[in-house]
C-alpha cells in the first residue's frame, strides 16, 4: 500500500497526469500489479519483467514455502552482523554463479545494505490480500517479459503470472533476470512495440 501510495503521490507533484503506463521488474513488478489492480481506472497498460508476485502462489506452493526459507535465513544471518552473506545468498539466488564475487567491495557494501529492505520486499509481496480469483475481470492491457537465460525460480513465478492475468502478451527476450539491464537491446523493443500499441 505504502509504495503504492508513493506512485500516486509522485504523480500528482506532474500537472495534467490523469491516466499512465506502469511497468514494474522483479519486487517492482510486483508492486506495479498491485497498484494497476487498485488503479484500474488511471492505468492505460501495465508491462511486468518477472514480476515477483508471490501472492499468487497457493500457500502450500514448494517456490513459496523456499522463499519464506531464504528470506528467513537472509534475516538470521543480517541480526548476525553477516549481511554480506545475506547479500551473496541472495545475488546467488537471481543471477550467474560467482556474479557477487565478481562485484568490488564498495558494491557488495551497497548489496549488503540493499539485502535488509529483500526481507520485508519478500514479506510484502507474499502477504497481499489478493489471490489468483481477483484477477479474473482483470482487463488492463498487459505485456508479460521473462529471461530465457533467468533461474527456473523466477520462471516459475513468471509463468503463474502468466496463466493468472486475463489476455497478457507474453513475450521470451535473450537474458536473465535482469535482462532489462543486460540485454536492453533486446527488452526495450518489446516494451516499446507494447506502449505503442495501447499509447
């Protein structure tokens, strides 16, 4: 809600902004469905990149029950002083093996500082008050982006999103998870192509 709220209260700083296009990655995917779902009426299409909507997992669901886990043990070892290896666990989790070894000690500073607001992210997007049922007459235009080099973890949420939204174009781009950095050459085209069709 609050970061929700945060999107609206932006925009209402810009005069004559009365409709917009939302487009959210991973948590802030996550956060964007929330918000077009509580914003029908303003937004004009909403484009997700693996969204991290783990609401929308059934609450026995094995991925879901794996990041209450992780996000536990990342939580342990931050009161531990060790969010460093917070920081790695949870770079491990998303991207190519060694990718936090390879980071100078003054990113791994900011990875560590990061990896303390993952834990209540996780929490956040695990805990809203939506299931998959909400999303039936759910008829924003909706563009659905996912990495074929990203972890089956994310896929596998991506793909529950997928079957979840009424009507998303979904779109299999070169890259990872966060392929909209690595590969925008080749996300950016899609992301485009979708904006101008509901423009």
């Amino acid at each position: 809600d609050e970061e929700s709220q945060h999107i609206l209260d932006t925009l209402a700083k810009i005069e004559g902004v009365d409709s917009y296009h939302v487009i959210g990655h991973s948590y802030g995917g996550a956060v964007a469905l929330y918000h077009a779902f509580s914003n029908k009426h303003r937004i004009k299409s909403l484009t997700l990149y693996e969204p991290m909507s783990f609401h929308l997992l059934p609450t026995e669901h094995p991925l879901l029950l794996k990041s209450y886990e992780m996000a536990e043990d990342i939580k342990q070892d931050i009161e531990a002083g060790n969010s460093i290896v917070g920081a790695k666990k949870f770079i491990d989790l998303w991207l190519p093996a060694g990718t936090f070894e390879r980071t100078s000690e003054f990113e791994q500073g900011i990875l560590a500082r990061g990896v303390k607001k993952m834990v209540h992210d996780f929490r956040s997007a695990a805990t809203v008050q939506l299931s998959a049922e909400d999303y039936i007459n759910f008829n924003i235009p909706a563009c659905l982006i996912a990495g074929e080099s990203s972890p089956t973890y994310s896929l596998c949420i991506a793909d529950i999103v997928g079957t979840t939204i009424p009507n998303i174009e979904k779109h299999i781009v070169e890259g990872g998870h966060i392929g909209l950095f690595t590969h925008p050459h080749k996300t950016n085209p899609v992301i485009l192509d979708f904006l101008e069709k509901h423009h």
